[in-house]
C-alpha cells in the first residue's frame, strides 16, 4: 500500500512544473496583470486584488465596482479596470483608491486599450468608445458590430475588436473609419494580439486564427478540442486558454493545425493566459490564478519524484497521488498539489473512509470525472446506468451498481453522432431508448445498450434545449421558439406548438399537459394531445430556466433568481421564494424538498413552504445545469465536466402551512383550461381612471381634485434583475400598464408592470444606482431601478408615477367609505 506524499508536484506533459497558486477570489478570475512586484486580478466577485509575485501574499483587495470586473490595463501609476456595471474606473496605486468613472456604456466593459492620453473601452452594448483619459470625457463612439464587443488591441493608430457576432474589424481609431472586416470564425471572438505583421485571434468555435496584417487573409488555423477564452503569442508558440481547461500550446514554425500539446491544469475552464519568459500565468473558473515554470528533462524526472522503493512499483508520487475507489474519484481537476496535502499516509483504503466522511458532511457521496471533456449539460440516472450529455458533442454512459456507484472503471460507453454540443437527454422504454437535443438542430434516437443512433428527428431550425415526455409523445424545446410533438414508437412529427417569442429552455409534464418555459419571461401550459395553448403564466422577469410540476402546483425558476411557485388552475402566484444569490438554472423535488442548482456552483436544498434553506450541498466549481433523481439519491451536472451525486438523508421540509390552492377532480388540462385566462385578468386590472371615475360617488370634494392619470413614453436606462448591466429601453406608461420594448418601432412588449402594484417611487438622491438621473420604482415584489436621459423627462416620469402610487391611496380610501356606508 502506498500512502500519499505531502506537497507532491506537478508537472505538464510540456515540462511546466506548478510553482503557485493565488487563491483568495470567491468567483470566477476573468483577468490578471502584473508589473515588476505586484499581480493584480480581477473577478466575478466584483473585486481586484493585489499580490506580491515573490512571496504570493494577498497586499490589498479594491473595491468599487458594483459588479464583477471584467478587464484590466496598466498606463504609468494608475490601473483601469473594466466591469459588469458598465464603467471603467481609474485607480491610484499609490493610495490604492479610485480616482475617477469614466460612464458612458449601457452594458458590460469587455476590455480596455491605452494609447498616450486616449482610453479605449469595448463594451456588450455593440460599441468601442475613446475616451480623454484625462478628464474622463469620451470624444468618440465606434460603431459597427452587430453584437457584443468582447476584446480589442491596438498597435499605433490601427485598432482590432473581435465580437460575439464572428467578426473581426480593423479601424482608424483617431477617426473613427472602419477599414477593414475579417470573417471565418463561426463563434464569438473572445481574444486578439498582434505579433510582428500578424494578427492572431482567439474564438469560442475552438480556433486559433492567424492573419496577414496587409492582405486580410487568414494564413493558419490552430484547432483545439474546446472553446478558448484567451490567447498568447510567445518564444515561436501560440498559447490557448480552453474552456475545459486546457492549456493548448502550438508550434508556429509547424504546419499542423492540432496542437502540440493540451495539459489540463485548473479545475474550471481558463478565462486567461500570459506568458513571461518561462513562466506561464493562468486564469480559471475555479477563482484561482496559477504559475507555472518551464523545467528541463531532467528536473521533470526529479518533480515527477519517480522511486523503486518497496511498495512502490516504480511509479511516480503523482501517479500514486491519484488513487481513488473505482468510480468514486475526487474530481482533482489534474493538480495533484490541490489534494496531495490532504491524505499524507493514506492508501486506497483511506481514500474510501474520506468519501464516507464527506458524504456525512453535506459534501458529494460520489463525483464522477473524466466521464466528459467539456460542460455536462444534462444527466439521467436510471436503474443500474446513470447517462449524460455534454458540449463535447457526446453522451455518456456507465454502470451503476444498486448504492449508486460505478460498476467499474474504464466502462464509459461514448455515444458519438451529434455535430454540435449535446444540451438534454430523456430516456423511455424503461431505459432501453435514449433521445438527445443537440446544438445542431436535430433530436437523435439512441438504443442505450449498443450505443448505436437509431433515428434522427430533424424540423427545427435551431438549437433544440429541451425535451419531455407524455401521453406517449415526445416533446422537444428549442431556440427557434417552437416546441414540437413527436410520436415515441414511429418518430413521425405529429405537431407544432407555436406561441413564445423567444427560445425555449425548458420543459416538463404532467398527464394531459404540457409546461413549457423561455427567454420572453413566460411559462406556457399545453394540451399534450392536441397542442392547444391552455394558460400563460407571467411574473419572472428573465428567463425561465427549469420547470417542475407537483399537482396542483407548479414550480418555475429564472434567471432573475427567484423560484416561484403558481396555482396550476388559475395561474395565480403562490408564492416567491428568497431570491438566490445567482441565476436558478434547473430544479428537483424530492420528498418535499425542492432541490436548486445555479450559476453559483451550488445545490441548495429549499423549503417550498417558507423558502428557508435547508441545507447547501458544495462540491461543483462552476454552475449546475441539470439535477436528476433515482429513489433517495440525487445526481448533479455542471459546466465543471463532472456529474455529482449527493445523499442529502437529513434534510427534510418544515412543517409550514402551505397556501391555498384550487381543489378540483377533473383532469389537469380541463382544470387549467377552465380557470381565468390571461385576457380576463388583465382586463380585471382595467383603467384606474375610469374606475376612479365609476367609484367618485364615495369621494368628498378635496378627493375628487386629484390630479388626471398621465399617460407618458420614452427611452429609459433599465437595469437588468440578473446581470445588473444597464440597457437602454422604450417605455409607455398607459391606462394602468407600465410596459417595454426593445424601441420605439417593436410591438411587443419585453416585459409590463400592474401600476396597481406600484407601493412607492423616489429619485436616487446619494448616487447608489451608478447613473445620472436615476429613480427606483417599487412593487410588493422587486425595486426596478431606471434611469432618465434629461431632468425634464425625469420629472415627468416621477410625476406620472407618483399619480399612481397617490391613486392606490384613493382605492384604499373608497374600499373604506364603501365599508363605512353599508353601515
């Protein structure tokens, strides 16, 4: 039995040996930079922190921003920094205090540029701006791409931005002249820099791009198997930062477009990577940043420890350090340094009483790793296998035994045939059938024994994100906003269910019905037999990411990070749960619990009665996309590539009073279907003036004087519930109806607030909203935070609300003369 050596090192298949780690971050680190002393890192946690680079000591930790940061520039003795709130703040590194905003963008700074005097900033909201670095003022405004800017460089008067809509453009800063667009890339364009007379470029479509600086044409193509974040060009070697947390190297004097080399050196998908001399600096998921040396051959053979010792057959300390129970491995991500420390002396046989331990510790029972190389997007635990789907564009499968571990190692069963990432998977037949919905479009049919595809359903025209059974049918959700009904035994398209406006993201059913929930904010319920619309249920304010149904209620969670539970019947809010720290992306209740991953790479066990929670369950390092049952057990998938299962025996819901729901016998769908539509409850809310008017018989004289109800439009800056980027949007306050669009020519409206539900609204007085103008309007169940573009508009729209808020006032005082007059 060999047992484990403390401190052991790591070292890449490219001869890089771990040297440190900056750990202190609570999110995501999304950039780093460093000068002759310090090493300064920005994250998701809306901080920037400054280390020491010898002794790796945390010096200061700045904090300013209202969002995480997202970039970073260094220019003499001040530091930029880029954010999620919108703004590029100046720091003084001397005092380490903010000396000046510079505002301007409705969205996310995606990156900064400094050029002498003049501060260039790319930003979500599709533009560059150049700023006076001076005194703030911004003097022009780059327009062109037709989605988010995500990076820039610059090199003289030539600037490159790279943007989510593929593209690449080359611009004349100082006039503002777009000179020249580079095409090729089928995905986002997350990273740029210029080498001598080439142009490199990172994407999220798993390439490197190089490019003739003169021509315009693409020279090389460097693949990789996952999407990259970040780039390096150093030493004759391009660097890639993937998002499966890979660091890809290739050989630029090579023609061969795969790379060299690929270690996997983080636990989270790389957000950045630098290179100085023979150090390598890495950025990752897992809030850390890493350093990592070139060593010769033969200090690789004296860190990899390798010993003939008795006992130790001749492997290295690294390889024993990874020592796990079949099927049960820690996910260690690769670093050994990260969990060497943690079993100094222990065998194989301690390694199985640490994961008893953890498991009575609220941690994962089993964590299953190495199962994908990318994203796990959904998983299926079923009797006796427990199956997956991932952005690898494959399906996984391994034997369980009946306590819920794997049979054995090395039986993974890979289903191979989708073209892109595979984003849900349902099983049927007792699971002898699998089906799948792929980024590609189309629906496979896969016979789970063989592994083999036995049928592809094409028809819809874009990602398919979401699949369901019922009543014998299958049910598939997708971006095209269309949910469409396929027959289980003949695979034959029966019908279209057409309603959102947005892409659907989820499903789920219930005998007779079926739920559907999207990116317009709105959850829609569906005969399953003839596909007629029955209900619209409204209130989120993001998008619907997770559905389940308990009869007679219904559970949603949203993006917007609330979890909210509706009368099935009547369509009626129940109840809104605590709102969670992070996006709610899918949901599983399990013996009265609800159970709820999100973007914070937590599980929280919930009450549904109170919405206290019960428990946390941590384990994942990066967001969890699906939760599955089988009997007591629960299995979690997430964007760290592992799938964990968790016992949670001693959690279990309070005895609160439920609230009351409808209480009928007949069938789900004729009980939905027969309870109010959404055309009479929003007629029930009616206009306020011409209520006012019916009801001015119960007022005095001084009541009736109230002022008229206004009716106001115009553009507004809105904060987003999720995010909290500001957009700006089109608002009209009409007959009691708060409502808004995408601009001033759209129909449709994004999303309306009930004037009736307004209790309050107040200028931001102190500044806290981060804009000019800014005022918050308040209901019973959230503060919308909004912004105006003039004081003259400002006050208008105060103006108009304030009638309102005064006008639910009156109703109050009406409800009371009624009562009054009866006796």
């Amino acid at each position: 039995m060999v047992g484990r050596q403390r401190d052991a090192p790591m070292v890449t298949k490219s001869g890089y040996l771990h040297k440190r780690s900056f750990k202190g971050h609570k999110d995501v680190v999304n950039a780093f930079l460093s000068d002759e002393t310090r090493l300064f890192t920005a994250s998701s946690d809306a901080t920037i922190k400054v280390w020491a680079l010898d002794s790796g000591a945390l010096l200061t930790t700045l904090e300013g921003h209202q969002q995480g940061v997202c970039c970073l520039a260094l220019h003499a003795d001040a530091l930029f920094s880029g954010s999620l709130d919108a703004r590029v703040l100046k720091w003084d590194l001397f005092e380490m205090r903010s000396t000046r905003a510079f505002r301007g963008h409705s969205e996310a700074v995606k990156g900064i540029v400094l050029r002498d005097k003049w501060l260039l900033s790319a930003s979500r909201d599709k533009t560059v701006r150049v700023w006076n670095e001076a005194s703030g003022k911004c003097i022009a405004i780059l327009r062109g791409h037709t989605a988010p800017v995500l990076c820039l460089v610059g090199m003289d008067r030539l600037l490159y931005t790279g943007s989510d809509d593929c593209s690449i453009r080359q611009w004349d800063w100082l006039s503002g002249a777009q000179m020249r667009e580079y095409g090729g890339h089928t995905d986002g364009v997350t990273d740029l820099k210029v080498a001598g007379e080439n142009l490199f470029s990172a994407s999220f479509d798993a390439t490197v791009r190089m490019w003739d600086i003169k021509s315009g044409q693409c020279v090389r193509i460097c693949k990789a198997d996952a999407g990259l974040r970040g780039l390096e060009i150093a030493a004759g070697k391009v660097f890639g930062a993937g998002n499966n947390a890979c660091l890809y190297i290739w050989d630029l004097s090579a023609t061969r477009t795969e790379p060299l080399t690929s270690d996997r050196i983080a636990r989270g998908g790389l957000t950045m990577v630098t290179v100085d001399g023979n150090t390598v600096f890495a950025a990752s998921a897992d809030n850390i940043v890493r350093v990592w040396e070139k060593v010769s051959s033969a200090q690789q053979t004296s860190a990899a420890g390798i010993t003939s010792g008795a006992g130790g057959g001749g492997k290295s300390t690294s390889e024993r350090a990874v020592s796990f129970p079949p099927g049960a491995r820690k996910y260690i991500g690769g670093l050994v340094e990260d969990s060497a420390s943690e079993s100094e002396g222990e065998g194989e046989e301690g390694a199985e009483v640490k994961q008893r331990k953890g498991a009575e510790s609220g941690g994962p029972f089993n964590v299953f790793e190495g199962m994908h190389t990318d994203k796990v997007h959904g998983v299926c635990a079923a009797e006796g296998m427990l199956l997956c789907c991932s952005s690898d564009n494959s399906i996984s499968r391994i034997p369980l035994t009946q306590d819920g571990e794997a049979a054995g190692t090395g039986e993974i069963t890979r289903f191979q045939g989708h073209e892109d990432r595979v984003l849900d998977i349902v099983t049927v037949a007792d699971g002898e059938v699998l089906f799948s919905g792929s980024a590609d479009g189309t629906v496979k049919k896969w016979d789970v024994a063989s592994g083999k595809c036995i049928g592809t359903l094409t028809g819809h025209t874009d990602w398919v994100s979401c699949l369901c059974t019922s009543d014998g049918a299958l049910f598939s959700g997708s971006w095209d906003g269309t949910v469409r009904k396929w027959d289980l035994s003949t695979d034959r398209f029966i019908t279209q269910l057409s309603g959102h406006q947005d892409p659907v993201h989820c499903l789920c059913a219930s005998p007779g019905v079926v739920m559907s929930g999207s990116r317009d904010c709105a959850i829609r319920a569906w005969r399953s037999e003839s596909g007629e619309c029955i209900k619209i249920y409204e209130g989120h304010t993001a998008v619907v990411s997770a559905l389940v149904i308990q009869d007679p209620v219904l559970y949603s969670a949203s993006w917007d990070r609330t979890i909210r539970i509706w009368d099935l019947q009547t369509g009626r809010r129940l109840r809104v749960l605590p709102q969670q720290p992070q996006p709610v992306l899918c949901l599983a209740l399990m013996k009265g619990v609800l159970f709820a991953g999100g973007s914070d790479c937590k599980v929280r066990a919930l009450d549904p009665g109170s919405g206290k929670e019960l428990a946390c369950l941590e384990g994942h390092s990066q967001a969890v996309n699906k939760l599955s049952l089988l009997g007591g057990r629960l299995f979690s998938a997430s964007d760290d590539g592992t799938v964990a299962e968790w016992r949670p025996t001693r959690v279990a819901p309070l005895a609160t009073q439920p609230p009351p729901v409808s209480q009928d016998s007949a069938p789900l769908a004729d009980r939905i279907a027969g309870g109010p539509s959404l055309s009479v409850v929003r007629a029930a809310a009616g206009s306020l003036a011409t209520q006012l008017t019916t009801e001015a018989q119960f007022l005095t004289q001084a009541e009736l004087e109230d002022p008229e109800l206004a009716a106001v439009q115009g553009f507004l800056l809105k904060q987003g519930s999720v995010f909290r980027r500001w957009s700006r949007r089109y608002y009209t306050l009409d007959r009691g109806v708060l409502a808004y669009f995408a601009d001033e020519k759209r129909r449709r409206a994004l999303d309306h607030v009930v004037m009736k539900d307004v209790v309050a609204v107040a200028r931001d007085a102190d500044g806290s909203l981060g804009v000019e103008l800014g005022f918050t309007v308040t209901t019973a169940d959230r503060e919308y935070r909004l912004a105006a573009p003039s004081e003259q508009e400002l006050a208008s729209w105060i103006q108009a609300f304030t009638v309102y808020v005064d006008a639910a006032e009156l109703r109050g005082k009406i409800a009371l003369k009624k009562m009054l007059r009866k006796y």
